[in-house]
C-alpha cells in the first residue's frame, strides 16, 4: 500500500488541512510552509498544530510532505539570495520541529551558469549552514517581519532535527542541479549531515530528465538504487507530463492526459520498491480533479 494525496493550502491553518483531507479521501498530504513565490510565514499556533496532528493519528495518515518556496536557491550566484535561501530553510526546519517525524522538500537550485560541480558545493554548504543555524537557535529574520522568525518548541529543544529534509529529483530545466541522480549524491556525500537528507522522486521530472520510467521502470530504480540506495527514497511527487522523455521542460499533466501512460503510472503506484510511501500528486487540478484521482491510485493499490 500507499499513502495518497495532495498539496492543501495552509491559508486556513493545520487542523483545516486535515478536515481537507477527509474530505478528499486523503491518507497524506503536502504543504508550503511560506509563500512559495515569497518568503513571509505565518506565525505558528501550536494549538492548531497539535489539533492535526491528533487528527492525522485517529486518521492513520502517513508521513506528511512539506514543501519549501519556490524562491529559494541555495547555490545562486549571489550572496544575498544563497543567505536568504538558508535563513528560509533553517526557519522552514525548525517550523516542522511543531510537527515532528515528517519530510521537508525542496529544490536543490539553479546553479545559474556557475556549473554544476560549483553548484553542488554551494547547495551542501547552504544545506549545512541552514541545520546548524536551525539546531542553534542561530536565525535572522529572512524578511524583515519578525512574524517569520520561529522558536523551537520546548518538547523538541534538543539540538537535533526531527525532520528528513528531501532533494527533489529535477527535470533539467535551465540550470538546475539534481537532474541526475549521480548530482542528488553528490550533495549528499558533500554534506556534513547525510544522515538528515532523502530523496523525493517525482515521476513528471525524472521523466522529462531523461529516465524512462514508462519502459524501464525496474531498471531506473535499480540505477537509482546503486547510485543513491532505495533507502534514500522517502516520498513519490506523483504528476504525469506533457512532454516526451528527456525533454527537460518539466510541465505536469493530469494522470489521464499525459505522456508517460496511466499504465506505467499504475505500475509505478504499485512496485514493491516503493510501497509505504507518500504519494503526492501535484497534476494541474482543483478539489474534484484531485479527488477523482486519488480514488484511481486507490484502486489500482488497495
């Protein structure tokens, strides 16, 4: 089996989530912590926040996936945008100390004509920087407004993170690193705190990368497992796309419409390899789009 769902809007709060998803039929779900196009976030209620996740418990729900901006690059060329990259993620980290246990994802970055292996330096760096100001205490304010800036909740002042923080695997657009999964190691084995870090695998960008998950689907996840280990597999971002493979254009479509094929998708849901899994569907829908699909994946996987 499977954990299936979708990105919610936080806008209503934690416990709002989760009604949400009852409502969609949801046994996970994704968030951003900030505006993804910015870098502002709400101040956390802790009330609101032990509401879900006494809710998700009585639900049975799995690992939830939280998402970073999208305005986040930790290997730009400019100071100014890496720094404000960290002071997000460190942040961004010790928010989800409030909802311990689940996952953190976000895009490595664009290198922005720098090159990848100066890339991959900089995302490691930025990575060890973020959980070393998040585990310290050792936080600016990213945006000026003190409404972003977030204490450690007591029960969890330990000075070690409770969340796996994810790279996500990415399509190639432009400069972007991670869209092999040899760059996704890279950073891994660059950083100081490996033991933190897994992989979401999203099907619409290995696709568009390159990988042909549609005829090769045991051979992909058996590179992925050499290069990576499956163990590093933590969440699916589970989209179809618009474009043939290895386009590198990174467009997703609704699981019916794409070009990767509701079989193959149906044979990724169901692979022994990634079974207990977060299932997290970001296809162009609304509410009843996305409930109709989660009730597909249900069948294929119940």
């Amino acid at each position: 089996m499977i954990y299936i769902g979708n990105h919610l809007s936080s806008s209503a709060g934690f416990a709002a989530m989760g009604r949400q998803a009852d409502r969609l039929n949801a046994s996970t779900f994704a968030f951003f912590t900030r505006n993804p196009r910015g870098g502002r976030a709400r101040k956390i209620d802790r009330e609101d926040v032990q509401k879900l996740i006494a809710h998700n418990q009585e639900k049975g729900r799995g690992p939830l996936v939280a998402h970073a901006s999208y305005t986040m690059n930790l290997c730009s060329g400019k100071e100014q945008v890496r720094t404000f990259a960290e002071t997000c993620l460190a942040d961004d980290l010790r928010r989800m100390e409030y909802l311990p246990g689940n996952f953190y994802n976000f895009h490595p970055g664009s290198h922005v004509g720098q090159g990848a292996e100066k890339g991959i330096a900089l995302i490691a760096q930025g990575l060890d920087q973020a959980v070393r100001d998040a585990e310290s205490g050792a936080l600016p304010d990213p945006s000026g407004s003190r409404d972003v800036f977030t204490a450690l909740p007591d029960s969890q002042n330990t000075g070690t993170l409770h969340t796996t923080i994810l790279l996500e695997t990415m399509a190639g657009k432009g400069s972007e690193v991670g869209r092999t999964f040899q760059e996704l190691k890279e950073i891994i084995d660059a950083s100081a705190y490996g033991d933190h870090l897994g992989i979401c695998f999203d099907t619409c960008h290995v696709w568009d990368a390159g990988y042909d998950i549609a005829g090769r689907l045991d051979e992909v996840l058996a590179e992925f497992d050499r290069i990576l280990g499956l163990d590093r597999l933590k969440a699916v971002h589970f989209n179809e796309s618009m474009n043939s493979c290895g386009s590198r254009k990174d467009r997703h479509a609704r699981l019916k419409e794409g070009q990767i094929g509701l079989d193959a998708m149906r044979r990724i849901a169901c692979h022994p390899a990634l079974q207990n899994k977060p299932f997290i569907l970001e296809t162009p829908n609304e509410d009843p789009g996305y409930k109709e699909e989660i009730e597909l994946i249900r069948s294929w996987t119940e």
